[in-house]
C-alpha cells in the first residue's frame, strides 16, 4: 500500500519530540492528564487501527487543522513507541505543572505573610495609642458598660 502521508523519505527516522512536547503540553494546560492517559493507555494496543482511521478522517479534519501537523501526528500514532512517549511526556509535564503551582502557592503564601506582618506592625501601635481622650481625660473606654 503506497504511502497516503506526505514525507520526505530522504531524512531517515522521523523526531516526533517536539510535537509529543506540544501534545503534552496542551492536555496538561486544559487539565485532561487523566482522562487523556486513561485514553492513551487503553488504545495503546489499537494505535495502528486509529493511525487508519485518522487517514480515513483526513478530509473532514483537514478543514479544522493544520495538514503538516495532522500528517505528522498520523504518522506518529501509528507507532506504539510514540504512543508511549507521549504517556511519559505527558506525566513528565503534569509533574512540572504541579511543581510550577506549589511554587506559585508559595509565593503568594510568602506575599500573604508579608502584608500580615506589616498589618501586625501597624495594629499595635494603633491599639497602644488606646482611646482618645474622654471628657474626664482619663483614656479609658467612653462607651457606657453593658454595650
């Protein structure tokens, strides 16, 4: 069967790491690492049959996606190899997304603690000041007892 999928042949073994990376980024971006790897890890063994499929769709996809991008994701599922880079790309990039968001935690943690220390700073020297003066001078509290 010739081959459908545009490829220049001369350069040898295609490097799908940069489109992988893209992949994986965009599924951890929108929050899908589990169902994607749920996905991914159950079609696994089929990825040959949904390389033919996605052939098949090409002329409806085609109308909503880049064509180069598309061929080289066909030509990339078609591989259980490349399948599982992206399963590893993927943990890979949840796993530094989860390291990004507890150092953003931080970070406005650390931000939080510093507006309340200088709150704490400044509540003090309002609460020793006390009272302002009473008509009897005294400093004391000039609201009756009781309320």
């Amino acid at each position: 069967m010739p081959d459908l999928l545009p490829r220049n042949e001369d350069e040898g073994p295609e490097d799908f790491g940069p489109l992988i990376g893209k992949i994986a980024a965009k599924i951890v971006e929108r929050q899908l690492t589990v169902p994607a790897l749920i996905f991914l890890e159950s079609m696994k063994p089929l990825s040959f049959l949904g390389n033919q499929l996605l052939i098949f769709m090409n002329p409806l996809v085609s109308l909503v996606v880049s064509s180069r991008d598309y061929y080289a994701f066909v030509r990339m599922i078609e591989d259980r190899e490349n399948v599982e880079r992206l399963l590893v790309a993927i943990e890979e990039e949840s796993s530094r997304d989860g390291t990004r968001r507890a150092e953003s935690r931080e970070i406005r943690r650390s931000a939080r603690g510093r507006r309340a220390r200088r709150l704490r700073g400044i509540l003090p020297s309002f609460l020793r000041r006390g009272f302002p003066e009473n008509e009897a001078g005294d400093g004391k509290d000039p609201s009756p007892p009781g309320t």
